[in-house]
C-alpha cells in the first residue's frame, strides 16, 4: 500500500473530508494519513518563518513515523512569501521525511503549468491582504491574474461550514470571463461536492485547495484516480506527470 502523507494547520478538515470519497477507486492500494501542525492557517495567521523549522520538523517526523511515500503540506501559508519560500518548506519536509514532498500552492502552480493555463480568476476564503499576497505569488510565477475575491472569512471552520448553494452562488459571480480557470486558496470551501457542476456551467476548470493537495499526492506516486464527478482534477485522460520540480 502507498502512503500519501497530509501535513495540515492544525483546525484544518479539507483534505480529510473528501480523500476517501474522492480515491475510493484506489483505497485498497492508497491511504492518506495526516499530521496536524501549529503552523499558521492563512485565514488566522501569517506565513511561515524560520522560527517554525521545528514545528514543521515535528509534525514531518510523525508522517515519516508513519511510513508515507510522500509528503502535502496542505496550508498555503508556505508560499504568502513566494514560490522559492514554498520550496524551501517542501525541501525541509524531504529532509525530515526522507520521501517526495511539496505544498498545495507548488502543485497548483504545477497543474496549471502543464495545461497551458496562464490567466486566472483567483478566489481567497480569507482577507483581502492574504488574498493579495496569494495572488503576487501567481504573478511572480508568470501568470496573468484577472480578478481577484476575498470573502473575508475569519476562520477555517467558518469556511467548512459554508453552506455549499451559497459558495456555488459565489464562485460563479467571482468567475471572470476572461480568466482560463478559477483558483480557489485554502482547503477548507467545500467546493468539492460542486466543482464539476461548476466547470460545466462555467466552461473552465475550477480548483480548489483540498483537491488540488489529493492530487498533488496522487502525482507525486503517479498514482490516478478516475472520478469525473468530483471535477476535471480527476478525470484520467488528463492525467499526466509529477505535479512540481523543485
């Protein structure tokens, strides 16, 4: 069995609510152990800094404990300073872990890389800061980014518990036209359950933080899931490569 280890903020549900639904067809040769950290969630605190090494050391070991073949650090707190600082992360839980590892704003930045998508419409469940800094980090990779909406939440469980009716109401108003796919930051919006509707309403692709982390693991195994009605994230036919080169 492969062990694809989650590496989350410590009120973080995203990826654990919808991992096993989503790699059902792979569970009998896939599990997605997680490891909670005090690093700061983007909705609640700053990014990480270098003080924090040892919490990041921490919760790392304990995956390695737990025998995982690769490692997703799911809190886009990594790379509010940017695309090398997110590496650096990805690198120390390598270290520590001794397996592949990245973050879930490096696969991101990956999977849209490899599908020739260079605008986007970008989507923050926290404060319009966060959501700028989010958004510098897009543009510094080379990316245009068209719009962007913070929704101003104050916390995670603030963002699991929004009602699903509404945050489809609010993704497709924060969709612009012009933009190639929606990003959505963080992994808490249960955007899920409606993203393949989503795509289809909207004719783009739409990810999001919890899904994007699951794939990223999956890539980082080469490991595929085929479940169109969880979103184009997981259809097999666009299936293809490891999800970053850092």
């Amino acid at each position: 069995m492969r062990r694809i280890g989650h590496l989350v903020p410590s009120p973080s549900i995203g990826v654990e609510r919808w991992s096993g639904q989503i790699c059902r067809s792979v569970a009998i040769e896939a599990a997605h152990p997680v490891a909670r950290t005090a690093l700061p969630d983007v909705l609640c605190g700053p990014a990480i800094a270098p003080s924090q090494s040892g919490e990041l050391t921490r919760s790392a070991a304990l995956l390695a404990d737990a025998g995982v073949d690769a490692v997703v650090w799911s809190g886009s707190s990594s790379d509010l300073h940017g695309v090398a600082h997110g590496r650096a992360v990805a690198r120390r839980i390598e270290e520590v872990a001794g397996v592949p590892a990245s973050t879930v704003t490096l696969g991101q930045l990956g999977l849209l890389a490899r599908r020739g998508l260079t605008s986007l419409a970008l989507v923050s469940p926290g404060s319009g800061q966060v959501a700028g800094r989010l958004a510098d980090t897009y543009l510094a990779a080379g990316f245009t980014v068209v719009s962007v909406t913070a929704l101003g939440l104050a916390t995670a469980r603030e963002a699991a518990e929004l009602p699903v009716s509404r945050l489809r109401r609010m993704l497709a108003a924060a969709a612009a036209p012009d933009a190639q796919c929606l990003v959505v930051t963080g992994t808490e919006l249960p955007v899920a359950p409606v993203a393949a509707l989503l795509e289809r309403e909207l004719g783009k692709p739409v990810y999001d933080g919890a899904r994007v982390a699951i794939r990223t693991g999956l890539d980082l195994l080469g490991l595929t899931v085929d479940a169109p009605e969880w979103g184009e994230l997981f259809s097999v036919q666009r299936h293809a490569g490891v999800c970053c080169d850092h």
